[in-house]
C-alpha cells in the first residue's frame, strides 16, 4: 500500500476561483476533497483499475505506452494488477499517518468529497455508500432533474435505506430512460439488479415479492405515470407527462364530442336506423362493437384524469369550463351515465368488445 502523503500546489488567482467554485458544485467540499476525486476520476478514464502501485513498479513503459493509446487496460496487463474497486483502495488509505512532503502541514483525510450532479450523470468509478447518500440527500443535489449513471453505483455499496436507496434507483432509472419515459420492463430490471440482493429469505419468490413491494411504491412517488391508458410505464418529469397528456387530449374528446351531435349511439332502434340496417342478432352484436369503440374512445378521458393533475394541461376547452380538468370530469360522466343505465346484458355484451387496457382505465366509472 502507499504511503499517504500531504502535497502542496501553487495555482493562480483565477485557478483558486475555479477550485472554489467546483468545491462549491460538490455539495460544498473541501477543495482538497474535489482535488481528490478528481485524481481518482482521471486516473481512472485512463487506467481503468489498474493497481496505482502496479503501475508504478511493475507495469512497463511500452505497456503503459499502449494503455494511453487507447487499448483497454485489461488487454495489457496480467489480472493479478487489477483491482475489482479502484476507489475502495483509495478509501483503504484514509486515516494513515500522512507523510508531508515539505508542504502543507500533515493531517488525517477524513472528508469525502460528494460529486457534483455532472459527475453522477457520466461514467466513471463507482462511488461508495457514503458518496451516494449526500448526493440524494435533500441538502446535497436531489431534485426532479438529478440522474447517475448505472457504472458510479456498485450493488454491493448500497444499503437497506427506504429513502436514499430509493433516491439512488430514481437517479439510475432516469439515466436509463428513453427520452424521460420509463418502461416496465426498465423498472423491474433496475429493481432486480440492485435491490432484489438485499433479500436473504430461504423463499426466494417470497423475498423478492418483498423488495418489489417495498420499494417500487417508494420509487414511483418520484416518478409520473404515463397518461396514456394501459402503458404501465412512468415519465422522469411532470413536464414529460403533461405533454404526453396534452396530445392525448385531443383524442379524448375528439369522439365524444362528434357523438354529442348525433345521440343515436346508445338506443340501438336509432342507431341501427342511422346506419340503414336491419335489427337482428348479427346487427345487435354489430352496435355493441361500435358502443364499445366508443367506450374505448373515453379512455384516455379516464387515464389523463387519474395520472395527472389534468388542472395544468395547457389545452383549448369550452369557456362553460374553468380548466380541462373539469371538461374532461364532465364528458366522462355524462357518457358514463349513459352507459350504466343500459341493461346490464348490454353492458356484458359491450366489454367483451373491448380492449382489456380500456376497460381497466374505465373500470371506476363503469
């Protein structure tokens, strides 16, 4: 192991600034603190996790040579010289006894630096526990915009905390995001790589029904659900959602709406009559398909209303109603109204016609 030692830099005015401004950026460190880190990062972008004192006493100058070129550190030196965690043998090191080298005065390094929102988002040396936790935590860098890159999290660094870890998972989960959306499958993937481990039940689908309830709740409350009916996704941002909502809307009223001036749809005598056919069992099982085409048509009525709050969607709506919200509530309603006074045949009848994914979005107003 190296011998910890205290080195003094001479920098100029305006490097001092900067020092003091990326101290600042890393939740306030000590500027020794980020001068640190960012050995550890650059050391790192260039000789992956080679052993530092491997480097420096056994490894040659042409290999070292070829690694600064661009090969990969692991084609070029025997495995014995890699370290599974770079920054865990750094770490090792705090609390020795600091050899000064004529410079400032030796004292223990006991400040860990919490990296800045930039660093979180970009590949690079896992961070520990300690690390992770004061950057999510709420005076360190946590809000809606924070995400960390998959590599600055080791699975084993993390701990059983509801809130940080949580925290953690979000951040990751909005850099694996597509344009902010969050899929199913992405969500249960993150789940099972960093938090299905944490179980220790001899039942394993017991133990990992247990993280999933546990912990996805804690998740999604930072996150936001898509609006579009049965998408079982989420979106990193409010503003994502609403957006999403906002073209959706259009599609949920466009049919209610052209519906509204015929009013035929719901008596089947009418309807029938409307389109020119003759009443029978072939026609009935006709109408109840396009009662449920309809029915389906309220859908994203339905899905908008309960994934978001539908006060803030900037959309045109009849000046009878304050916000979309309200016009949304009131088409739901009426045609709701309308269809659960049908016989309840009727209703059966109509269901079977529909998409599963709509009938959930409807299935507390029907």
């Amino acid at each position: 192991m190296a011998t910890a030692r205290t080195i003094s830099a001479r920098m100029s005015g305006t490097q001092k600034l900067m020092l003091e401004a990326l101290a600042y950026d890393h939740a306030d460190a000590s500027q020794a603190a980020v001068l640190r880190e960012f050995i550890i990062q650059g050391y790192s972008q260039v000789f992956g996790n080679i052993d530092p004192v491997a480097l420096a006493e056994k490894i040659t100058p042409e290999q070292k040579q070829r690694i600064i070129q661009g090969e990969d550190p692991r084609d070029v030196v025997d495995d014995e010289y890699l370290l599974e965690d770079l920054r865990t043998c750094v770490d090792r090191e705090d609390g020795q006894e600091l050899v000064s080298d004529g410079g400032a005065k030796p004292h223990p390094s006991s400040y860990t630096v919490t990296p800045g929102p930039s660093d979180l988002g970009c590949a690079g040396p896992a961070y520990t526990w300690d690390q992770l936790k004061n950057a999510v935590s709420d005076d360190g860098h946590w809000s809606e915009e924070l995400d960390i890159h998959p590599n600055r999290v080791r699975q084993s660094s993390l701990k059983q905390s509801h809130k940080y870890t949580s925290r953690v998972v979000v951040g990751i989960l909005r850099s694996q995001s597509y344009d902010g959306l969050v899929t199913r499958e992405l969500l249960d993937d993150v789940i099972e790589e960093y938090l299905v481990p944490f179980h220790d039940r001899v039942d394993d689908a017991a133990g990992r029904k247990y993280i999933f309830e546990t912990y996805e709740p804690l998740i999604t409350e930072h996150l936001y659900e898509s609006p579009a009916p049965g998408a079982n996704a989420y979106y990193t941002t409010e503003e994502k959602q609403l957006t999403v909502a906002e073209n959706l809307y259009q599609e949920a009223i466009e049919t209610p709406d052209a519906i509204d001036r015929i009013e035929t749809l719901f008596d089947p005598d009418a309807y029938l009559n409307a389109v020119g056919k003759v009443k029978n069992k072939r026609t009935i099982g006709q109408w109840y398909e396009a009662l449920g085409e309809f029915m389906e048509s309220l859908a994203p009525c339905a899905a908008i209303l309960e994934s978001t709050d539908a006060t803030k969607l900037a959309v045109e709506h009849p000046t009878t109603f304050n916000h979309a919200e309200a016009y949304l509530k009131a088409t739901l309603a009426k045609w709701s109204t309308e269809f659960i006074v049908l016989p309840h045949a009727v209703q059966e009848g109509v269901l079977d016609t529909m998409e599963y994914k709509y009938t959930i979005a409807l299935q507390d107003h029907i």
